[in-house]
C-alpha cells in the first residue's frame, strides 16, 4: 500500500489526458463529505489545463451538492452508476437530466423477485429521477424521507405513486449476509435481467438496468466529445467502479479501496483522506503544461 509521504504508484503513460472520471464516495471526497481545499485546486487546475473533469458516482442527483460548486464549465456528473447524466448548473433541486437510461419496471420486477427467493430477509428501495421509494422494514441508510412506504411489487407497479417518472435503480439490503457474498448471490440470481453492484460497506446493492454501468455511461460521454479511453483518467474505491477503472486508459485505486478494485486499477495512489486524487492530478497537469 502507498504511504502519503510517497508518490502514487502511475500506469505506464499513454495519450495525454483529456478527460478525469472521478467516483466522489470514498475518492474525491473525505470521510467528513468534504472536497479539501487542496482537490479544489486540483480540480480547477485540472479544467485551466484542458482536461475536463467528470464526477462519475452512485448518488442521485439531488445529492450533488457537496460538488455542484466545483463543475466548472461542462456542468455534467454521471450519477445512480451511470443510470442518469445531470448537468449542475441549476444547482441544488434543479438538476437538469441530459440523458437516462432506465431500469424497466418489468426488469426490476424479476430482481426483486429473484432476489427475495435467492435471500429471504431482503428489503428493497426504488431510486426515480426525482422521487425515493421504499419499503416498510427499509433501514433509513439514506439522507431524505421516502415519498412512500409500500412494498417493492407495489412501488413498481403501473398505478403506483411516481409511476410516470423513469426507475433509476432499485437498491437491496440484507441485514446478515456478507456483503460480497450477498453481490455474488444476488448477480448469479438475477442473471442478465439487471446489472449489480455495491458501493457500501454494509450488505447493501445497486440494481441497475442491463448493461448500465458507470463505464458504459462513461464511454458513450466519451464518444460524444471523440474522446478514447486511452485518453481518460479514473479513480475509484468500490466495486461498483470496476468496470470504469477497467475500462479507462490509466486508472487509480484509492489505498482505502476494495480488494476487487487494487486487482482492476493499473495504478494506485493513496487514500481518501489523503488527497489520493489531487495528488495524481497534479501530476497529470505538469505532465499536461510541461
């Protein structure tokens, strides 16, 4: 594991970098929620040299404004594990949605269906573009009070409350199974009807439309702009990063990270609480500037 007093291991260099994918849980931010004034002016130095950053995370969108102030020009952040892109620039409640790409209620049907077979003792969540939903015996895991108590089946009904508005994600949690192994259970059980993952450290899942992922959301961003994943810097620290940190041209763990995202990144750099963020990007820009 990298100490602080050392330079982050770095991936061998590719392209020059045109774009920094940046989970915020666990990587940008500190353990308080804050962005230290350091990553600030990383972030900033990071834009002035021409390398456009994007906050690329599991929040909804309504829970951006830790980093809303520190968007710069694009405005945009992937959000819900590339389930939704948010351009910021409204500021807190009044997030625009450039682009969504929904979990079928019939498809997350299946899930919790399969699921609740596969693990007794489940209880479900429904992430909307603006509403939350959950069950009775849901844990409150999360920031807000839920728009409405009902059970998943009915939450995700065609009559049911928000029903007009597109499903982000459904989220499970178990309050006894091991957290890797309920994400196992749970991507053997629900199959290709779903994309799993987890960002938590309790036995809590993301359940995400087929195919829909932080790196596939990134990649179709990328195409967008002409930009390759060689030219493309991401960070991460849970597993619901895998794919990203695969997917890109250089790519950092975090030394706080999960076993599965140290054996997926090609580098590493040092903790949250560390800056581990801002200490690669101020290498990338005098790498950029010369």
């Amino acid at each position: 594991m990298t100490s602080a007093t050392r330079q982050p291991e770095t991936p061998a260099a590719a392209l020059p970098p045109r774009l920094i994918a940046t989970d915020l849980d666990g990587t940008l931010l500190r353990d308080d929620k804050s962005v230290s004034p350091r990553t600030v002016a990383a972030l900033a130095a990071a834009e002035e040299a021409g390398i456009e950053v994007f906050f690329v995370t599991g929040r909804p969108a309504r829970w951006m404004d830790v980093v809303s102030e520190h968007v710069h020009g694009h405005g945009l952040a992937i959000c819900g594990n590339g389930a939704a892109v948010v351009d910021l620039h409204g500021g807190p409640g009044a997030h625009r949605f450039v682009k969504v790409r929904e979990l079928a209620r019939e498809n997350a049907l299946d899930a919790v269906r399969l699921l609740r077979d596969a693990a007794p003792g489940t209880v479900y969540a429904v992430e909307q573009t603006y509403g939350f939903y959950q069950e009775p015996d849901y844990p409150k895991l999360h920031m807000e009070t839920p728009d409405s108590l009902a059970p998943a089946e009915d939450l995700l009904a065609p009559d049911a409350p928000g029903a007009d508005e597109p499903v982000l994600k459904i989220l499970a949690y178990h309050p006894s199974i091991d957290p890797d192994a309920f994400l196992t259970l749970a991507r053997l059980a629900i199959g290709d009807r779903a994309n799993v993952t987890r960002s938590s450290p309790s036995a809590l899942l993301e359940i995400s439309g087929p195919g829909v992922s932080k790196a596939s959301t990134l990649a179709l961003c990328c195409a967008e702009r002409g930009i390759s994943n060689e030219q493309v810097v991401a960070f991460g620290d849970m597993p619901n990063d895998v794919e990203m940190l695969t997917w890109a041209g250089r790519s950092y763990a975090m030394g706080n990270a999960h076993p599965d995202v140290l054996a997926a990144a090609s580098g590493r750099t040092v903790a949250n609480n560390e800056d581990g963020v801002a200490v690669v990007i101020e290498q990338l820009v005098v790498e950029r500037t010369g």
